[in-house]
C-alpha cells in the first residue's frame, strides 16, 4: 500500500525515538479498518490523517466513525 508523505515522517520519527510499531494493523475486518501504526509495547494506535480535496459532511463523518471505534 502507497504510504503518504506524513506516514512516512511518521515511521521515520518513531524509529528514531526507538518505538517498536506495526504498520497497516487491521482492527475491524467487517469494515476492514487499519490503523496506520501501532505501538506495540504500549497498545497505542496512530492514525494519519490527510488533506482530501472535497472531503467534507459525509466523508469526515465516516473517518470520525473509524477513530470514535
């Protein structure tokens, strides 16, 4: 999967704090859901998100559904 701009910032960050993480972690199969990492000693997810031109009223409705899960 094409990683954006920020995940890969992301990645680079967490490798230099010495986080061990996991990319593209599956949390909800029905919808197919990933989060973009996870921190796996302490169970934390990060989700990126990016600019959408014209992503708005429905669009962001469906992300916060996936962040409120």
């Amino acid at each position: 999967m094409k990683r954006s701009p920020a995940e890969i910032l992301m990645g680079i960050h967490l490798k230099e704090l010495g986080l061990p993480f996991k990319t593209e972690v599956k949390f909800d199969e029905k919808r197919k859901w990933r989060w973009d990492f996870l921190l796996t000693e302490s169970s934390v997810a990060i989700e990126i998100d990016g600019y959408f031109k014209g992503r708005h009223g429905a669009g962001w409705g469906a992300d916060n559904e996936k962040r409120n899960t």
